[in-house]
C-alpha cells in the first residue's frame, strides 16, 4: 500500500505429510518489514508427493523469490 519493495529469503522443512515445518527467515530487505507475511504465506504451502507412497524423510528446502 506504501510502495514499499523487497524479498525475504525462507528456509523450511517438509514433513512427510507435505506441510511446512520450522520455516525460519535467512535474510530480509529491508529487515523486519515482510517477515511475518512471508512466514504466514509459506505456512500455508503444501506440497504433494509424486506418486510415491509418504515416507519419514524430511527434506529441508530454500525458497527465494
């Protein structure tokens, strides 16, 4: 609404049941001001498997955009 531009760089897990778990900010710009929408985004993602049945293995993922 202000104009204001920047990125939030996240780091998260996927459990075996394709939600988001521990996301955690590497890097914001500027600090502070996206956080907290990018972390409520990002809880929302599922992620859905390729056809395999689900398994305990947790794959930790880096997202920036």
């Amino acid at each position: 609404a202000r104009g204001v531009e920047g990125s939030v760089l996240l780091e998260y897990t996927v459990d075996e049941r394709g939600r988001v778990v521990a996301p955690r900010v590497i890097h914001a710009t500027p600090p502070g001001v996206f956080d907290r929408a990018a972390l409520r985004a990002l809880s929302r993602w599922r992620y859905k498997p390729n056809g395999a049945e689900p398994t305990t293995m947790k794959v930790k993922l880096t997202f920036q955009r």
